[in-house]
C-alpha cells in the first residue's frame, strides 16, 4: 500500500469514527430533551393570552379556586384579578400508546399594575408583574385525576417613566395535595430564578384535588400570591 492510500484510509477511518460518535450524542441529546420537556408542551405566552381572552377547552370545577394577592408589609391583602384557561394536549409525549385519558394544561395569569394610576386592563400599560402558573394533569374520569406536572414564573416589564425593572425577589412555590379534610400532603420549591418546573417525580401525590401557590416579593417589600388549581370533576 502506498503512502497516499494510508493517508486516504487513516482519513477515512477517522471520518468514520467522528461520525459513529457525534450520530450517538445527538441521538441522545433528543430523547433527553424529548423526555426532560414532554410534560412541558405549552406555549406559555399563548396561554398568557388565552387567559386573558376568556378562552379555555374545558370548564373547571375546582374545589380551591384560583386566586392571586398582592400582601403588604402590614399584612394587609388586596385582591387581584386572575384569568384561567385550560389546553387539551393532543398526544402528550409522556404517556404511553395505550393510555387513552385526555391531559390537560390549566394555566392561571394575574396581572399587577405596579402604580396606583394604571389599569391591569390598559393593554398600553407597560409596568407590570405577571405571575402565571400551570399544572399538568391526567383526567382519570373521576375524582383521581393524576398530577404529571407544573411550571410557571414571573414576568416583569420595564417602567417607562423610570426606565427601571421591578426587583422581584424571594420565589417560593407550594404544591398541597388533599383526599379528605384531614390528609394534606405538601412540597415546598425555592426557584433560583423567575421560572420554575416541577416534575411529577418532585411531588408525588397524584389524586383527588391538587394545586399551587407560588409567591414573588415585588420591590422588597409587597407579596405577590398566585393559586393554580385543577378540576376534582370534569
């Protein structure tokens, strides 16, 4: 063999091997994502949306009701508006080929005006919290409609009088579980940022009636309270 035959054979051995190997990881990197965001299939500014155009696919009957405060350093709570939407996810990755029961998305909003002369319902009002949470769930036709997941946030725009951003500080979420007036199950997360996802893994309590509290400190001083819940019938 000549030397320029070697040199094509080592080359082409070496190609070989790059590609065997980076085929493997890609692979590997889609199921891991594949896996890591299949309960998370929403568009979340689509459902931002949705919510708070009323729009839903499915009406619930929940035994907490959602709901939102704004607490100050008094104690003192101001209720503020919530919008909820419900989404049918169409062939969640997560569950298996036979299991024929609907999943749902329920997502909750609430929309704080950071000024006292600012509407939460002025779409030009560009200084806002909005808080938004979703749970996934499984409808077992019943009363045992399974937890598969939750995720939400916070999302802060900038004051156009001050050019600033509201410090939003302190995240704390609470899952709570409940089959009967004395069974409570609960699970506290402290996101280290303005989102969070929390897997079914993470709280394993999947029936009966479920929901989630997820609290911001806005400006060092006020809580914003968020309460996302599931139907116990549907």
């Amino acid at each position: 063999m000549s030397k320029h035959e070697k040199e094509f054979l080592a080359i082409g051995l070496t190609i070989g091997v790059l590609m065997s190997l980076l085929s493997l990881p890609i692979s590997a990197m889609e199921n891991q994502t594949a896996n890591a965001s299949s309960w998370m299939s929403i568009d979340i500014e689509q459902e931002i949306n949705r919510a708070l155009n009323g729009k839903t696919d499915l009406a619930l009957n929940a035994a907490v009701p959602a709901q939102a405060f704004l607490v100050n350093e008094d104690g003192m709570k101001e209720t503020v508006e919530v919008y909820t939407t419900t989404r049918k996810l169409e062939n969640p990755i997560m569950l298996e080929a036979s299991v024929s029961e609907p999943v749902y998305a329920t997502t909750t909003v609430a929309v704080l005006a950071m000024s006292e002369d600012k509407s939460d319902t002025d779409s030009n009002n560009d200084y806002y919290v909005t808080a938004y949470g979703t749970i996934y769930w499984r409808d077992n036709f019943g009363t045992d409609n399974e937890f598969l997941g939750a995720s939400g946030g916070w999302k802060r725009d900038k004051d156009p009088d001050t050019g600033t951003y509201p410090q939003l500080t302190n995240a704390k979420v609470k899952l709570t579980g409940i089959t009967n007036a004395s069974d409570f199950v609960a699970e506290l997360f402290y996101p280290s940022s303005t989102t969070y996802n929390i897997s079914a893994s993470q709280f394993e309590y999947v029936r009966r009636s479920y929901w989630l509290d997820a609290d911001i400190t806005v400006n060092g001083s006020n809580v914003l309270q968020l309460r996302v819940t599931t139907s116990i019938f549907s």
